[in-house]
C-alpha cells in the first residue's frame, strides 16, 4: 500500500478541502481524531486501492457531530443535523485504526521539511 498525503495548517483548512471533495449532496462526513492527527483517508484508485490520500491536519478532537460553515469557515459541536446549507463532520476516535498507523508510521519516517 502506497500513501501520499496533503497536509493542512489548521483544522479549518483540511474542512474546508474535504467539503471541496465530497460528493455532491453528501451532508455528513466521517473525519478520524487519532494519536495526533485529525484526517479522512481516500482511496486515489478506488478499484484497487493500491494508493491512498491522507488528507489531515495535526491536532485532536473529540468524538461527535460537528457542523462546518464554509462562507465563515468555523466549526462548532452539535447535537443533530439541523441544516442544509451546512456541512456536518462525524468526529470519530479509532481505538486501534491499522491504515492511519501505517501512514502516521511513514509521515514520521519521511518528514517534509520547508
């Protein structure tokens, strides 16, 4: 399994890339909070899923329902999906998640330096 990754600088940012790449009328996303690291994984070939994104931010969050606005680019903790003109996040914290070991393993082997 090869893993290329994109990296954002806060939390809003990697939000605001995976409400641009979801598909359309998807409402509710599923986003990981794991060992340091707030991502989705998406397969690049999805029929064999040779190659992955790691699209991800540093940071940690809590388990729940988050809802994004894109026009302020804020997020805030809710209790249900209230609205359509919003993008909704399921936070969810893996207790064992074997593919983000992996590409957390390889990001820390490969540092990309500036």
């Amino acid at each position: 399994m090869k893993f290329e990754y994109e990296e954002f600088s806060t939390v809003e940012e990697f939000f605001l890339y995976l409400v641009s790449v979801a598909p359309y009328m998807k409402q509710v996303l599923p986003v990981s909070s794991y060992k340091g690291f707030i991502f989705s994984i998406l397969p690049l070939t999805p029929v064999s899923g040779d190659i992955l994104m790691m699209i991800y931010a540093r940071g940690n969050m809590e388990p729940g329902l988050i809802e994004f606005d894109i026009s302020t680019k804020k997020y805030k903790t809710v209790t249900s999906v209230e609205r359509a003109d919003k993008t909704y996040f399921v936070i969810l914290k893996p207790k064992i998640a074997t593919i983000a070991d992996s590409a957390i393993e390889a990001i820390e082997k490969n540092p990309v330096t500036k």
